[in-house]
C-alpha cells in the first residue's frame, strides 16, 4: 500500500475515491482513466468468483486486461444484508461511484441515485447505459446494437452490407464522456459542495459520431453514402498496392501536398500536367489519373512508397493489424505501451490512455488485479476485524480476497 500512496501522490486524481460497479468495457473504461490518472478506484465485483468477464472468451478474452489496470478489487453480495451494508459504508468514504448495469439493475440492488445520494451528498454517481432518457431508454444495448441504429455501420460497410468498426468504439467513447462528465461534476462540487448524477451513452456517443454525416446530408439535402462509396473531396486518398504485394494509404489534402509528393515521386511529368493543377481538377480527372497513379505506385515496394511520402511530409500509412501494434517504433519510443501482466502470468504491452498532462506520468501502477485482491485491506479500513471478516466470507457475502 505503501507504494501504491507514494506513486500516486504525484497525479492530480490523488484523494479521490471511486467506486466502479461494471462489467465488459464501458464501465471498465471510465475507471481506468479515472486510475490512471490517480484516483483510487476500487471494482466492486460480484459473488462468488468476481466479474464473469474475467472467463470470457473469444474476442472478449482481452476486455479484463485491457481496461482494469490501476484498481483494487472486492467481491461482494449486494443482495445480501450484510453486503449492502459493507456497501453502504463504501459509499460513504466515496467521492464517485461508477455503474453500467443494465437498466433498473442498480435500482434494484437498492443503491439508486436518490438513495445513495442520500448516504453521501457530495458523491458524483455516473451512469453508463445505452440511451438518455426517452423511448429507448429501457432497451437493453449493446456496442454493436447502437453501431448498427446509430448510423456507424451503415457508413463503415459497402452499401447492402452494414459493417460494425473492428473495436469496442462505442463503449471506449461513452465511458470516456462519462469521465468528462465526472471531472465536471467534481469541479462543481468544489464551487457547491454537493455531487449530482452523470450519464452518458452509447447511442447518443454514435449520433456524435455521425455528426458530420448529418451536416453534410442537411447542406445537401442527399443521402450520406456509405463510406467505402463516398464522393470524393480530395483527388487522391487512397490505397496503393505496392510491388511486394502489400498495401499503403496515401491521402493528398492540398495542392502543397500534392507538389510535394510529386517531386518526391520523380513525377514531375504529372506535376506539369495542367489537366491537374488543382485538388478539384485532379478529382475531375480521376478517371485516367488514378490508374495512371496506381500502376506507378505498383512498381514500388511498401518501404519505397513510405519513405518518399515521409520525405515529402504528406499524410500516408502502412495497413497496420493489431498484433504489429507491439512493435511499433513510435509507440515503443513515445512510451505509449505499458507492461501489463495477463492473467495467466505472462507479460504484453497495452495501450497507455492518450493523454498527456504537464510531466504527469499516467502510466501502470498495478497490474490488472486478481478476485478480491485489496479486498481485506479495503475491509479492515471500514472497521471490520479479521474475525469478522473470515465469517462474511465463509457466509458467502464476500468472495476470494
């Protein structure tokens, strides 16, 4: 505990209090931000074995690694007497209290807004659900369910085909909103001395997301394409298949650009070209002009490609899949991987949060932790003797610690 206080003591959450009731992603991603920008942050999981995520399987096998860095854990029956009551005397030390349970569960358990508020008026209480209040607001959502109501995969697949994004995007910007929404609401409490409730969502994360695609269908009175069918406003923006059959984005955003890249190229006969002096010109002439710039790109390896577009400092990108993430040099020289032991021991890399504050180090200060582990201190910290505590468990009302 002794490290864990010293670390901490230099991030600017030091002192803060939170309590996370969460499972999947969501819930999970709103307090590790919270953790690793120094808030003690403590998982309240269920009885007996703790939060079925940890058992997952498939694509869900890297949600309890990925998002739970940074905090203690407790395992505990909020159904029982005895765990509401060891419950309530957490809410009481607490400054926030994070919940994504489905709806009306939290209300339920009986540790609603009003009640809890009741306990401790100066906690922030955050809901992560999958709608505002409304019409939808009792559906039970998922990721995907609102990527696919919200516009999201429309856009992402080809016409006829929706296509959910190949990540938890939802869950990971509605729990981000809802740590805005946290620190907000602490700043306030500074100014009135009492907390209030928070919530964000997935479907209105979405409907942001889709915002631009709304403005241009209201400027335009037309239908948004789909993206992989989408009118085109730059002349080139677009993958090239290089001669070690490997792919590369090049995306030209100005005429700069394109001077540049041409010069770079060795295509001074494409940059005196009048047919494509200009970004709207050169979108004219795609019909002879991309061919033409494919079949040159073709002649060229990956490496050639991307070490003349670094040179001429235009945008450009290798296809990148998740696994090369490991070795990436920027990553691994910005320092934006952390060693993080998995469950089973071994050791990998995963993503720091992406921000940066002053000389603010939000980095690994705890692994992951096991079922219940930082369970008995946060126990005796409430005032509960070991006897009493070995009693609960053998009750069933708290599980490993």
């Amino acid at each position: 505990m002794e490290q864990r206080e010293n670390e901490t003591a230099r991030l600017p959450l030091t002192g803060i209090r939170v309590l996370e009731l969460s499972l999947a992603v969501m819930g999970p991603t709103a307090g590790m931000v919270l953790a690793d920008m120094g808030a003690e942050v403590i998982r309240i999981e269920p009885t007996p074995q703790g939060d079925e995520t940890r058992q997952i399987k498939g694509f869900g096998t890297g949600f309890f690694p990925a998002f739970n860095r940074n905090k203690r854990s407790i395992i505990l029956n909020l159904k029982s007497p005895e765990g509401k009551e060891i419950m309530d005397r957490l809410i009481k030390t607490a400054d926030v209290l994070v919940e994504n349970y489905a709806p009306g569960t939290i209300d339920r358990l009986g540790f609603d807004y009003k009640r809890v508020s009741g306990i401790n008026p100066r906690l922030i209480f955050c809901s992560l659900k999958g709608f505002m209040p409304g019409p939808y607001e009792k559906r039970p959502a998922l990721d995907e369910v609102c990527q696919m109501m919200g516009g999201l995969a429309y856009m992402t697949g080809p016409a006829g085909r929706p296509l959910r994004a190949g990540a938890s995007v939802l869950d990971i910007m509605g729990g981000s909103y809802g740590v805005i929404g946290v620190l907000t609401a602490l700043y306030e409490r500074e100014r009135t001395g009492r907390g209030q409730h928070v919530l964000a969502t997935l479907f209105e994360s979405v409907v942001m997301l889709m915002a631009q695609n709304m403005a241009v269908a209201a400027i335009t009175g037309q239908a948004s394409p789909p993206m992989p069918e989408r009118g085109r406003s730059w002349s080139v923006y677009d993958l090239f298949e290089t001669s070690d059959k490997d792919k590369v984005f090049v995306g030209l955003t100005s005429d700069a650009h394109w001077q540049r890249f041409c010069k770079s190229f060795g295509y001074a006969d494409l940059l005196a070209d009048s047919r494509l002096a200009t970004n709207n010109s050169r979108v004219d002439e795609r019909g002879w002009f991309m061919p033409e710039l494919n079949r040159r790109l073709a002649k060229l390896t990956k490496a050639e490609i991307m070490k003349n577009a670094e040179d001429a400092c235009i945008p450009f990108a290798p296809i990148a899949r998740p696994e090369d993430l490991f070795d990436d040099p920027h990553l691994n020289a910005s320092g934006g991987l952390l060693e993080t032991t998995l469950p089973d021991g071994r050791k990998t890399k995963l993503p720091r949060i992406p921000v940066r504050l002053g000389n603010y180090d939000f980095g690994l200060r705890n692994d992951p932790p096991a079922p219940g582990e930082g369970g008995e201190e946060l126990l005796l910290a409430l005032g509960l003797d070991r006897d009493r505590i070995a009693a609960l468990k053998s009750e069933g009302v708290i599980g490993p610690l």
